[in-house]
C-alpha cells in the first residue's frame, strides 16, 4: 500500500515543487574570460542585452589606483510573463562622494549601470539604466545586505532567486577610506498590469 501512495503522489510532488518552488539564477556570465568593464579611473557604460536584467555585480578594490574599483556585471532575461521591455532610459546621475539612494522610475527594473571616475574625490558618479515592462508593479522590495561587507574589500552579488529583480540602491560613502558600501533594492513584480505609474 505504501508503495502504492508513493507512486501516486511522487510525480506530483515534482509537479508542485516545479510551479511553486524557488528557481535559481546561474552560473553567471561575466563575459568573456569574466574581463572587468572598465580599467581603473575610467569611465564606462554598461548596458544588458534587450530584455536583459542585471542580476549579478562583481567589483574589486585597489586603493593605489586611486581608492577606485574594476566591475562587471552579468544580465538573465527577464521572465517570459513579463514579455518584452516597452521603454528603457537612464535615470538621474548619482553624485560622487555623497551618499545616495535611487530605484528606476515609472517602475522599471536596473538592466545596465554607467559610471564616471573623479580624481578630485576619489570617487564615481553613477546612473542606473532601467526598463519598463508594460505597466507591471513591483512588490514584495527589500534590501540586501551591504556590498562588499566592509569597505575595500571585493565585492560579489548575486541574485539566487528567479523573478526578483533589482529596481535600484542605497549606498554609503566613506571618506576615510574613499569607497563605497551598497545595499541592492530588490522586488518582485507582478504578472498584471496594475494603475500605479511610479512606484
């Protein structure tokens, strides 16, 4: 009898995990040979491919090369139930040496990060290029942790979880050690469209 139950309710135990369990991200590609996007004290422009979300950040320090980091960044597409991006944009420069939080307006989802070095602070400006799809909301936010967890050291983010994306960041800014700490804003976002134009 045992036997019996078991054959009956293992395959939809399967079924069930495979709807409501927890997808993983993974194994991220950083590129090619995992190079950094930038060299140190240079700017650069980062930009997923079309229906792309960031859901990996990968950056080291070097304090001689003026207190600044190399990046990279590896993107997954979006769920399916999202569909396709309707509108992406640059949102507003974030200010080097001042701390700052931002998530992508009209409620859209970080897929690319753009950034310019200053000698005179030792510090990056940065800009969050976000997209939008069609009128979906986001819920469910929380932030991670800090990034790196202390100041200097390297820093390695990643999303685990499918369908969380990054809508955004709080970051704070050491004077002393010319670096900064970054807390990722992290959402779910609905399968509907929803009335709610910013978020």
């Amino acid at each position: 009898m045992d036997l019996v139950l078991l054959c009956v309710f293992l395959p939809l135990m399967t079924v069930a995990w495979g709807q409501y369990g927890d997808y993983y991200y993974g194994p991220y590609n950083y590129g090619d040979n995992d190079e950094w996007v930038n060299v140190y004290r240079q700017g650069f422009n980062f930009q997923c491919p079309h229906g792309q979300v960031i859901v990996a950040v990968r950056s080291v320090f070097s304090k001689k090369e003026g207190s600044d980091r190399l990046w990279n960044y590896a993107c997954m597409p979006a769920a399916q139930s999202l569909g396709e991006p309707t509108e992406c944009w640059w949102e507003e420069i974030n200010r080097a040496g001042t701390e700052w939080y931002q998530t992508c307006s009209n409620n859209g989802l970080v897929a690319g990060f753009q950034s310019q070095y200053f000698p005179s602070v030792l510090d990056r400006e940065w800009q969050f290029y976000c997209c939008r799809y069609s009128r979906r909301c986001p819920y469910s936010c929380w932030l991670t942790t800090e990034y790196p967890g202390h100041y200097g050291e390297d820093m390695d983010m990643m999303m685990y979880t499918y369908d969380y994306y990054i809508r955004g960041a709080t970051t704070t800014f050491s004077a002393v050690d010319r670096d900064r700490q970054w807390k990722f804003i992290v959402c779910r976002m609905t399968e509907y469209d929803c009335p709610f134009q910013n978020v």
